[in-house]
C-alpha cells in the first residue's frame, strides 16, 4: 500500500464518490478483505470524514442475511439423536 493513497485530498475524493467502505477499498485499487476495512475506516476517522452518503444495507438484504444465517442452524433436536454420528462443525454452528 502507498502512502499517497491515504493523503487527505486523494482519499477524501475517493470516500465522496464511494457508495460504502467496500466500495472505498476497490476504489484505492485494493482487495476488500481483512485489514483492509480497518485501515479505511482509521483514515475516515483520522481525516474526520462525512460517510453519511454511504448506503447502508436495505431491510430486505438483511431479512436475507438472517434466512441464510437460520436455513444452516440445526435444532438440538436434530443435533442430539441416539447414534447418529455427528461432525464438531454441527454443534459449534448451532
């Protein structure tokens, strides 16, 4: 990473025409993926920053979010059977 793409003016111009953090990240021609994040959201916080423009996630996408989240739990019923041969993944993702 280069340090000219956190000067303030650059990376200012780059969080105004960003739609979210993601969106920032790909801008500065960068991964979105783990430390990423954190940097970007140090510098927006450093520079004092307005993201009030950045969308946030719309009910419907996280009524998804949880359906997906609740379609992979399994019920301790289904979990606690006589026999049944069971992985560890199963129990940790309850």
């Amino acid at each position: 990473m280069s340090s000219k793409k956190y000067i303030k003016n650059t990376f200012s111009d780059i969080i105004k025409k960003s739609q979210n953090v993601t969106d920032a990240i790909i801008n500065l021609g960068l991964k979105p993926r783990g430390s990423n994040f954190l940097t970007i959201k140090k510098y927006i916080k450093l520079y004092k920053l307005d993201t009030s423009h950045f969308l946030s996630k719309t009910p419907k996408v996280l009524e998804n979010l949880k359906k997906s989240r609740d379609s992979r739990k399994l019920n301790l019923d289904e979990i606690l059977v006589q026999n049944r041969a069971s992985l560890q993944n199963d129990i940790n993702d309850r």
